[in-house]
C-alpha cells in the first residue's frame, strides 16, 4: 500500500522519520511530504494557501497507482481530509493523527504573523496538554526542525465539495481521548461534530500521548498506523 504522510504546521518530511521503519517493515511504500512554501519568505508565498497544499497531496496520490491511505498530523488532517474530498475513489483510509476532519470552510487556527509568514512559535506557546511529554532534550531537538508557513495557510478555509468523502474510512489516532471520552465531546464541537457524524466507517484510538506522537512515541505511532492501514 501507499501511505501519503502529510506534516503538520511547520514541520516537513523529516519529521516522519522516526515513524517510518514500522510502516516500510509491513511493507508499505511511504510518501512524505514537505508542503509548498515551508520555510520561504513573504515575497514568494503570499499567494500560498491551503488549497495549494492540498493539491500537492493529491498531485502525490496520482503520482502512485492504485489505492493509498493518507495520514494528516495536526493541521495536516485538514490537508488529508481535502484529498479525501478531491479523490474519494482512490483513498481507502484517512487516518488523523491528533486532530478531527474539518467541516467545510473550516481553518487550521490562527498564529501570530511576523514579516509576512507565521513562524514556529515555540514550545512554550501551546498548552501543557499539547507538549507534557516533550521533554528538555526533545524539545532542544525538535525545534530547529520547524520552518515559517505561509500566512494564508492557517486560516483559509478548505473547501469540500463531494459528499463521496464521508464513504472512506477514517481512523481517528487522538493523544489522549478513547472511543467513548471522544464520542462525549464532538458533538459539542458544532460543525465538527457534523462532519465527524457524516462519516459512514469512523474509529476512534488512544495513543496516550501529547500533541506530537513521531517525536515522543514514534514506534508505539508507528503500530497504530501499521494496524489502522491493515484494517
């Protein structure tokens, strides 16, 4: 199989790396991806948005034959769920590692913009339920892995067009919600909730960890993925 590994917000290919043996063991031929303008200046990626990342995902799903399975981490689960949409007939499963589908319309987040880009904001930005596992030596690692994303990214909205999505499967890979503490909480999230309750085949899996699984708990990810991708 195929597997389409999509980063989260600035992070590029790299930062699959340490996941990837468990999915090249079970044989699988993986793709990941470093999105358009990661890294590069204002000046040449103010035209730069979400759509233009999801269609370097899907322009990587054609470049395969045969059906692929697409991963998104963090704000890749929007590019993942925009391959989805565009091609429902050769995705047999999305698999959000630590995020939610998106509703139509819906952005990444909002972060704060310097010289034209948004930077990496460090990790002391985010709240200690997205980071109490990055320990010192990891974080030290890690953050000069990340790169500026262009402005437009975060906060265009993805467009969905095809009600064919909701027939692919999806494995939801969550930190730290289960099944049942997952179901509790969606439909108090609106349009989220909507979307989720659309998808036809939808499963819900712990990984008990924090925000940023391939650094803290690669391998147990790596099985995760291995077993939702075989299911």
């Amino acid at each position: 199989m195929d597997i389409i590994l999509i980063p989260g917000l600035w992070l590029d290919a790299s930062s699959w790396n340490d996941v990837i043996p468990a999915l090249e063991r079970a044989g699988h031929r993986v793709h990941a991806l470093t999105m358009p303008g990661l890294g590069e200046p204002a000046a040449a990626t103010s035209d730069v948005g979400i759509a233009d990342w999801v269609d370097a995902a899907v322009a990587a799903v054609d470049e395969v034959d045969g059906d692929v399975v697409v991963v998104g981490h963090s704000g890749g689960g929007n590019v993942a769920w925009g391959v989805a949409d565009a091609r429902p007939d050769r995705v047999s499963r999305v698999i959000f590692v630590d995020t939610v589908p998106p509703p139509p319309g819906n952005g990444i987040s909002e972060f704060p913009i310097v010289d034209g880009v948004v930077p990496f904001p460090g990790w002391d930005f985010f709240e200690d339920e997205d980071v109490h596992d990055l320990d010192e030596a990891t974080r030290a690692r890690t953050a000069p892995l990340t790169s500026s994303v262009p402005a437009r990214v975060p906060t265009d909205g993805i467009a969905l067009t095809d009600p064919a999505r909701y027939r692919v499967p999806v494995t939801l890979l969550m930190g730290d919600l289960d099944q049942a503490t997952f179901e509790g909480l969606i439909d108090q999230w609106g349009p989220f909730g909507e979307e989720y309750r659309a998808i036809e085949d939808a499963e819900v899996i712990r990984i008990g960890s924090a925000h940023w699984p391939q650094f803290t708990v690669p391998d147990r990810l790596g099985e995760l993925l291995t077993a939702a991708i075989s299911r």
